[in-house]
C-alpha cells in the first residue's frame, strides 16, 4: 500500500508542476483542431493561399511552426550526456529494428487488412509507415517525461537511417513484396536529395539552434540560470508551436477531412492499431530489456512516431495533391496527434511498473531538470 501512496504522490507533484498550457494540453489541442477544420472549410481560398508558400515541396508555414515547437525541447538537451546514450547499445539496437523492421511490416500488414479494396489510401498509408520520427515526437517524449538526451539522439540516429533507407524500403514494400505475395504493385518518386532536405529543415536547424543556445548560454551566464531562468522563459514556444502547426495542417486539409468522414474513419482504423502496437510493443520491450522508465518511453514515441511532412511530401510528388494517397498522408498526423496526446498520459501512469533509475544497470542517473 505504501508503494502505490508513493507513486500516487509522485504523480500528484508532476501534475502540480504543470503549467495551465500543460496542464489543460488536450483541451488546446482539440480547440485547434477545431479551429483548423473550420477555417480549412469556411474560410474561402485559405487551403490553397497556405499551401502555395512552399519551397522544395517543404511547406514554409508548417516548417514555421515545427521549428517553434521543437527549438524549446532541443534547447533543453543537456549535449554534454548524449554520450550516456550513445554508449547505450540495447536502447540503439532496439530503436533500429522497431523503427526500420518493425515499423514499416506493420503498416503493411495493416493497411492491407483494412484497406485491400482501396488501393489509393493502402498506398499512402504504406508510404506513412516507411517515413520514420522527427520532429513532433521530440515534444511528446518530453511531455512524458522521457529522457531529452535519449529522444535527441534516437531522432538523429533515425533520420541518418531515413536518408539512405526510405526509398529502397519503399521499392521492396510497394513493388518487390506485393508481387512475391501475388498482390498490385505500384512505385514511388523519393529522392535521396529530398529526403537529406526534410531531415535538414525539421531536425538539423532546431537541433543546432538548440545547441548553440545551451552552449553560449551556459558560457554567458551558468548553467544554474540557463536552466532555472532561461529554459523556463522559452519553455512556452514549444507547445504554442505545436498548436499553430496543428490549426495549419488541419485548416489546409479541413475541407477534403469534412467532404469524406467515412474515408478519413477507414484511414483512421489501421492508423489506430499502428500507433497502440508500436508504441505499446515498444514500452514492454523496453521493460524487457530492464530500461529506465525515462529511455523506454523515448523508444515508444520513437517507434510510434511518423514524418508526417516527408511523407505527405512524398505522396503529393508522386501521386498528386488531390490523390488519395495524399490525403492518407494527411489523416496520419491528424490522427497521430491526438492518439499520441493521450499516450503521454498513459505513459506516466505506466511509470509505477518501471524500476527506479538507481535500480536499472548500466543506465546512468537521470537529474530531472526545469521544464
């Protein structure tokens, strides 16, 4: 009785530090999903007036606002430690083969199950599994209070795979794996160039903007202030961030999610399953092989997590706009966000069946830092 005291207390304080933003989080994420679909649908020319600040087929606004969401987190990697991660094999090894093994096989056998008579939206659905985390997972995980440095370097370690990987797993599972199980086959237009420059926009400038801060202002001024007064002032960002990419990602698609509820609800069933298997597989994997609570739950938004926008980039290249395919790419971070929302609440409910840091072995300690 003592221990399940302790853990209920233990979550009574993480709750009471929460900010109203955190705090009340799904609350503003449903009033911005609202708030998307409606204006996507009632407000004349606003979908193609968004859609139409591109470069590269990368979406300036959106790029905006995952930069603004995901600076704050990165900001708060203590880089000093990323060699406690690195050095981490059963943590590197399992992200590997959840992500670039697992991943993309469930997707394929769940889009097939569901979706056999709808060849278009099978295809896209395909494409989402194949195009691994990068940047919204980063802010679940420290929702979740995962470990900054772990999340940090699995992304980084993903998307190096995701450069070299994404277009040959994407010939073997639409052209090489249909046709030796007798299924259609059908191609895809990805290029290592294109794939490099989402990994460059959505990682590599909020990951070197994050690190030039913590080192010159920890140079400046301490590491006492950095974190206790800094981090604290631009904490904020990351979640206003979050909420403005996803008013834009649902105002650009709220007329086509509004014209066909039935389609968006058969992308939705296997989107479902992808995400409760991956990330529930995943965080008993990581309690299998005895990780810290902190490293497992980095592993399980790792695995669970998607690039929405290489994918949707992807599927626009090759298919079009108005393809079927594009919009299986769009209802993926459509249902992803709210799914993974939620995960984040279940995640630090499932805290009380982990070991406590100074029990797992060879994991180093965690030193909770201001948020």
């Amino acid at each position: 009785m003592s221990g399940v005291a302790t853990e209920e207390r233990a979550e009574h304080a993480v709750a009471s530090e929460l900010s109203t933003l955190d705090r009340y989080l799904p609350l503003w994420i449903g009033a911005a999903m609202l708030a998307g679909l409606l204006a996507g649908r009632w407000v004349p020319g606003m979908a193609p007036a968004l859609d139409a600040f591109q470069i590269d087929g990368i979406s300036l606004p959106i790029a905006l606002g995952l930069l603004v969401m995901m600076y704050p987190v990165l900001a708060k990697v203590r880089y000093d430690r990323l060699d406690t991660v690195t050095g981490d094999r059963r943590l590197l090894v399992s992200s590997l083969v959840l992500n670039w093994l697992v991943g993309p096989a469930v997707m394929f056998a769940l889009a097939w199950i569901f979706l056999a008579d709808l060849p278009e939206f099978r295809t896209g659905l395909i494409i989402v599994g194949l195009a691994r985390c990068i940047a919204m997972v980063i802010v679940w995980n420290d929702l979740a209070r995962g470990d900054r440095e772990a999340a940090a370097v699995l992304v980084a370690l993903n998307s190096l795979f995701q450069v070299v990987a994404f277009a040959a797993l994407g010939w073997f599972y639409l052209s090489v794996l249909p046709g030796w199980l007798g299924l259609p086959r059908t191609g895809i237009d990805a290029s290592t160039g294109d794939i490099a420059s989402s990994v460059l926009v959505f990682l590599g400038i909020p990951l070197v903007a994050g690190y030039l801060t913590r080192r010159f202002g920890e140079r400046a001024r301490g590491r006492a202030w950095y974190e206790q007064r800094f981090l604290p002032r631009i904490g904020p960002l990351g979640l206003y961030g979050l909420l403005f990419t996803i008013v834009l990602l649902f105002a650009m698609q709220g007329e086509a999610i509004t014209s066909a509820p039935l389609d968006v609800a058969r992308i939705a069933a296997p989107l479902l399953g992808y995400f409760a298997l991956m990330w529930a597989g995943s965080l008993v994997l990581g309690r299998l092989l005895l990780l810290r609570y902190e490293r497992a739950v980095a592993l399980a938004f790792t695995a669970a997590g998607n690039n929405f926008e290489l994918a949707i980039a992807v599927s626009i290249a090759t298919f079009g706009i108005t393809s079927g395919q594009a919009l299986a790419g769009v209802v993926g971070p459509l249902i992803e966000v709210p799914v993974l929302v939620g995960l984040v609440y279940v995640s630090l409910w499932a805290r009380r069946y982990f070991p406590a840091a100074r029990h797992a072995p060879g994991t180093g300690a965690r030193v909770e830092e201001a948020r």
